[in-house]
C-alpha cells in the first residue's frame, strides 16, 4: 500500500501543496510536513510535532533497520531509486526526520525497540553531517553512514538520474531519426 492510499500523503485544496502526515504510536495524527508544487516552500504545519516524524512502514515485518532522511521527498526517492535498482535495496522503515532533529528518530526507537541499526541517510551538507554524527552517538542501535551518489541528498540523485534517462531516450531517438 502507498502513501496515499495510507492517507499519508495528500494534496492541499489550496495551494496544491504536498502535506506529508506523521502519526505518534497510537496512530494520530501530530505532524505534517508541506512541501510545494510550484515553489521551493517547505516547512511544517504550525504545531506539528517533531517527534512523530512521517514514515514509509518497511516491507519485511520485523525489520531491525530504520533509515533517517532528513525530508520525505529524500526517504521516497531513496525508495525509489531503490525500486529501480540504482540504489542497493533496503526492506527497512524508512523515516523522515523533519529536518536535523532527532526527535522523530528517537521516538521511533522508544516506540520500536526492535530495531537495532540505522542507515543515516541526512544530506550530505553541514547540517546533515552534524546530525549524522548525532544520530550516530544515539545509544542502543548501530548506525552506518550513506550518502546519496549525486548531489547533496537523495531528490538530487532522483532527478539526476531520471534527467539523464531522459537525455539518453531523446539521444537515442534524435539519432535513429536521423538514420531514417
């Protein structure tokens, strides 16, 4: 099941805005996160709480691995250059950390004490690092470092690659064209 069929992730009347929902532990609603359509906006709804950070569930039931990105768009574009093979697969709760706060990651720890390692999967910037070294001193689970193969984080990798598919597609006809 996806994100919209989850009613995770729907798109505002207003604005067309895409608002990301996070849930605490019973399933309730207390964060969401916007992201524009149209405009480089992005920010949380007012009162949103951190610590109940949006997640994609994991695909394996009892996965022992969590994956802190620091947006949802990086942990659903991570999943999908996973999908698509670009990426090493990973079958484990991908989680958005709303920004570099660990709140989100440390709630979801407390709430699942299964899981045992994290991939940190925060921009590859100043921020992020700084809270990929945070991230790695949590106690209780171990941490491996991952970096996106293009760009600063994992949308930039997104789009890269599929604007390089589309260079190669359009190269490919231009070029059988010409051969007529």
């Amino acid at each position: 099941m996806n994100c919209i069929e989850r009613g995770d992730l729907y798109e505002s009347a207003y604005r067309h805005d895409c608002v990301f929902k996070g849930k605490d532990a019973n399933g309730k609603v207390k964060y969401a996160a916007i992201r524009s359509t149209t405009s480089s906006f992005k920010g949380d709804v007012e009162g949103s709480d951190k610590k109940c950070a949006f997640l994609l569930p994991s695909v394996e039931p009892g996965s022992t691995f969590v994956m802190a990105c620091e947006s949802p768009i990086d942990a659903l574009s991570h999943q999908t250059l996973a999908l698509q093979g670009y990426v090493q697969p990973f079958n484990g709760w991908r989680l958005s950390l709303g920004g570099t706060s660990t709140l989100g990651l440390e709630y979801f720890l407390e709430h699942k004490p299964q899981i045992k390692h994290c991939l940190i999967c925060t921009d590859d910037d100043d921020a992020g690092n700084k809270a990929a070294e945070r991230i790695a001193e949590l106690p209780g689970i171990t941490t491996e470092r991952l970096l996106p193969p293009i760009g600063v984080d994992w949308n930039d990798s997104l789009l890269a690659i599929q604007k390089a598919e589309r260079m190669q597609y359009r190269a490919h006809y231009s070029a059988r064209d010409e051969r007529g």
